[in-house]
C-alpha cells in the first residue's frame, strides 16, 4: 500500500513542480510540503482542497491506495 505522501509527492513531480513552487501555490512552506510527503503530519482541510483544486483531481484520487 502507498501512503498519503508518496501519492502527494507523486502527483507534485508529474506537474514538474518542485516542492518549493508547490508550497507557493499553496501560500506554505517548503518544510511543510515535505513534512506532508515524509508523512510526518498531514496537511489541514483547508490545504487538501487547495491541493484538490491545483491538480484538478478529486479526493479518491488523492487517497488512491492509501493504506490508512
């Protein structure tokens, strides 16, 4: 099973984006991208629908094989 942040970090290089152009678009940091994709800490509501939107994908397609 995948976690939430291989699949975040997944979908985040296929958009060629590096985490810190990533954290821009989502007004956070670098550090706290990749805190979400160690899976350290999962990122606020606010922020999955803000990550919703920049890859235009639903949340099944977030949580696709996460193993929880």
């Amino acid at each position: 099973m995948k976690t939430f942040g291989e699949n975040l970090k997944n979908l985040r290089t296929a958009s060629k984006l590096s985490q810190k152009e990533f954290a821009e678009k989502l007004n956070t940091t670098q550090q706290r991208v990749s805190e979400w994709e160690c899976n350290k800490i999962e990122p606020s509501l606010y922020n999955i629908i803000k990550i919703l939107k920049i890859f235009d994908i639903t949340f099944e397609e977030l949580i696709d094989g996460v193993d929880f």
